[in-house]
C-alpha cells in the first residue's frame, strides 16, 4: 500500500489516542488559560493548507485577546504573550489542539508547517518550485522544525520543505518525529523572536533576450517587452558542431554592440562571445568597452576557461556561462565554485549533441536540464534555459515550455528565431512582437496562480510531446 495512505490511518489512529490521552492536560491548559486572562480558549487562524486551500488550524490561545494587531513577530519580552503562554510556547504545548486538524484531514502529524494566508507571502506569491511543499498536508512539525524552527529565514525553511516533500517516507517521518520530541524536551529554538523574511517579495518574470544585431529590431524588441538584447559573436567551431541542424549562425559583428547600445535605453546588452582562445582577452576588452552589460562564454569545457575568462571580465559587466558541453556538466560543481558567476543557462543545442540525444528538447524531458537547474539553484545563481516561439506555436508548445520554466525555477529564456520572421517589414515585425511578448506575458500572470499540480501535468505533456517527435526523427519522418 502507498505510503500516503498508510500515512493517513496513522495519523487518524494517533490523533484519537492523542485526544484522549491528553485530555486532563487539555483541561489543566484551558483552566489556566481562562483564569488569566479574557477571551477564547482555543485561537483561531487561517492558514494554507494542501494545494494552498485555506483551512482554520487550532492553538490554545497563548497572547492576549486582539495581539494580532501588534504584528506577526513575537519581540523580546514581548508583554502581548501572557504567562501562561509563554509556558505553553516554550514546551510546544499549545500545538496540541492541531490535533483535531488532523482528525478533520487538513493536517497531519508530519509535514511543512502551514503559513499564514498573507505571510510570509500569499499562495501566488510563492515560487513554483516553492509551491511543492503545498503537495502534501501541512504538519504539527516537519523537516524545518528539527533543522532550526522559527530561527530560520523562510527561504531556507521552504528549501527544507521541498526536500521533505522530495523524500516523503516512512523513514523520514519517523526520523522528525524522534528529533522533535529531543527539541520539544530540551526546548530549543521556539521564540519566533526575530525577522526572517523580507518585506518585500521578488519574483520576477521570466527575462527574456532576443538575438538581433538590427537597431530598429532591437528597439521594437525592448519597447514590446524583451528584457536583454543579444549580439552573437559566436563563430568559432560553431559551423563545424552545427552546419547540419535548422540552427541559428547569426555572422554578428563586433562593430555591433555599440550600434545596439546607442539604440535601446532599459534593455540590457548581453554579448556571447567566442569561446577562449588567443584573442579573447581582446575581444572581451571591445565589447566592454563599446558597451556590453553582459558577457557570455560559451562552449567551454574546464574550469581553467572559466577562471580566466571571469579574470578578463574583472568586474567590468556581469558574466554569464553557457554549459553546453558533457565536460562543462560533468565539471559543474567545480565551476560553479568560482567567484565572480552572475548567470547561467543552458545551451541545450550544442549539449544534447555531445550527450549524442536525438533532440535538443530531449534533455528537458529525460532529467538532465532539471538535474543542472537544480546545481544553479544551490549556488544562488539565477539560470535559464531553451528557447520560446509564440503562444500557441513551435516544434514544442511555447507553453509547456514556459511551464516547465517555471516549475524548474528557471528566469531566463531566449526568444527563439521563430518568434518573428525578420524578413518582414518593420511594422509588421512591430505587431508581432507586440502581440507576442503581451502573450508571454498573459500566460505568466495565468500560470503564477496555479498549484504545483498544474506543472506536473504540464510536465508529463511535454514528455509525451517530445516522445512523439523523437519517435517521427527515429523513423525518419519530418517533424512538423
């Protein structure tokens, strides 16, 4: 039998036993509670609960009626708690009506901790990837409690949350329930007693870059809404890697990037260069100075390339890796230790080639693109990867696409070649951005309302998607 439904008749066979066990505690508590100080016994407060549904959770009440006013965060000597609930606090004591919630089914014994509606940020407000800790019930205590409880900051308590969730067991659940009995017994670390969470919540929007050396193009791009403009010195061994697929070898020009610079105002610059070779240092000193906010080394293998291309940088403009190559990947926790890397993305073209996959999209169905976004994600650095058509258009659908993004966390992508036919006249290409970033943009705001569900769906038709294409490329038809 599946584990989360063993794990429900435990926690309905614990809850009763509980219940009646304690119930000499429950009325020495409520006696005490009541004789102190005015208002309810038992307090009240919506919490989010499984899929971010909102559900009432129980405490005995611990601070004097109306404390809520005053604030979320417990100060120190704070005179809201009473004295009866500063016991309580301290021996956990007044968790303990959490276990009707759990007789009702919107707790278990196990689980993340369930927020507040509001704090630390509303459902829509938490990252997809945040929002796998809402794929279980939420618990009396849980992975974050016995690595820290309330002196967490909520980023890393979530971080927690998500590995529980990712290696939900028996095992696991019995491993918290020992730990926090030793907490609750040697009553640490239960004075929510400092802030741990930034008042204000950024979560940006996917940055999307578009490659063009055209200055009209540019400008049309960043006035639709595309947040960094592309110039592509890329040339070097790119043919020889690339010359048999339908990919992009755009023959930009260094003279570019200060034509480019001089025709965008809020949009960044990224220039990709070439891989290192004898005249790198040169060539990163030129587009540099001629204006690039952005410099991305591609096509590298060894953390020696690295090392020196971050040194020729020297904090001149942001830096960003591009990981297409098995040695870079099979380097990567070596690399991603040197100081100095602002971004990452995945150059998934050039990868599935020397992985030897059939198709490029490949590598996000089988694993290997979350595998490498989630190295990114430890380290802190904000990563991207793949290339997007238009709504409702590409070889993969731009919104499985895009899906998938967000559920790995990703903030970067690239607006495919396909987004616009540049061989249009300038108004026409206008309307097509326009229109083509605004629906970008649309499905973002639809999406970040979604539970964690949504994106495992949209997860498996990508598989299914891709399945069938490497299926047509196997049998030699043409992929439409």
């Amino acid at each position: 039998m599946e584990y989360k439904i063993v794990k429900r008749y435990l926690d309905i066979i614990a809850s009763i036993l509980g219940l009646i066990i304690l119930l000499p505690l429950y009325v020495i508590v409520a006696l005490s509670i009541k004789l102190e100080s005015k208002g309810p016994i038992i307090y009240k407060q919506l919490r989010l609960g499984l899929h971010g549904r909102e559900f009432t959770m129980y405490k005995f009440r611990t601070m004097v009626a109306g404390a809520e006013k005053g604030g979320v965060y417990e100060l120190k000597g704070d005179k809201r708690v009473t004295k009866v609930g500063r016991i309580l606090r301290l021996t956990s004591i007044d968790e303990l009506p959490q276990l009707l919630n759990i007789l009702k089914g919107d707790m278990s014994l196990i689980g993340p901790r369930p927020p507040l509606t509001y704090h630390p940020w509303k459902f829509s407000e938490y990252t997809v990837p945040q929002k796998k800790r809402f794929m279980v019930l939420p618990g009396i205590t849980g992975l974050a409690q016995i690595h820290g409880r309330k002196d967490l900051d909520w980023d890393r308590r979530i971080e927690y949350d998500m590995e529980y969730v990712d290696k939900f067991s028996f095992l696991l659940d019995l491993k918290i329930m020992i730990l926090t009995v030793v907490k609750v017994l040697t009553m640490n670390d239960n004075l929510n007693v400092s802030k741990t969470v930034k008042e204000k919540r950024d979560y940006p929007y996917i940055k999307l870059m578009y490659a063009t050396n055209d200055p009209i193009i540019a400008k049309i791009a960043e006035d639709s809404g595309v947040d960094w403009i592309w110039i592509d010195l890329e040339i070097r061994g790119k043919k020889e890697r690339q010359g048999h697929l339908d990919t992009r070898i755009s023959y930009h020009k260094i003279e570019d990037i200060k034509k480019i610079k001089e025709s965008v105002n809020k949009a960044k610059l990224i220039v990709r260069i070439n891989p290192m070779y004898d005249g790198s240092k040169e060539e990163i000193d030129r587009a540099i100075e001629d204006g690039a906010d952005i410099l991305m080394l591609p096509y590298f293998k060894t953390i020696k390339e690295v090392k020196e291309f971050i040194h020729y940088v020297n904090g001149r403009a942001k830096t960003c890796l591009l990981f297409e190559t098995p040695e870079a990947v099979e380097n990567i926790d070596k690399i991603l230790s040197v100081p100095g890397i602002d971004y990452a993305h995945i150059g998934i073209n050039d990868l599935h080639l020397g992985l030897k996959r059939l198709f490029m999209f490949s590598l996000v169905a089988d694993g290997t693109v979350e595998a490498i976004c989630n190295k990114f994600r430890e380290k802190g650095i904000p990563y991207g990867f793949g290339g997007i058509a238009r709504i409702r258009h590409g070889l993969i659908p731009a919104e499985y696409l895009i899906g998938e993004i967000y559920r790995l966390g990703s903030s970067i992508a690239i607006v495919s070649r396909s987004f616009c036919n540049v061989k249009e006249d300038y108004e026409t290409i206008e309307k097509i951005f326009k229109k083509g970033i605004g629906e970008i943009r649309r499905f973002e705001e639809e999406i970040r309302k979604k539970d964690y569900r949504y994106f495992l769906k949209n997860q498996r038709r990508l598989k299914k998607k891709v399945a069938e294409i490497e299926e047509n490329m196997k049998k030699g038809r043409e992929v439409i």
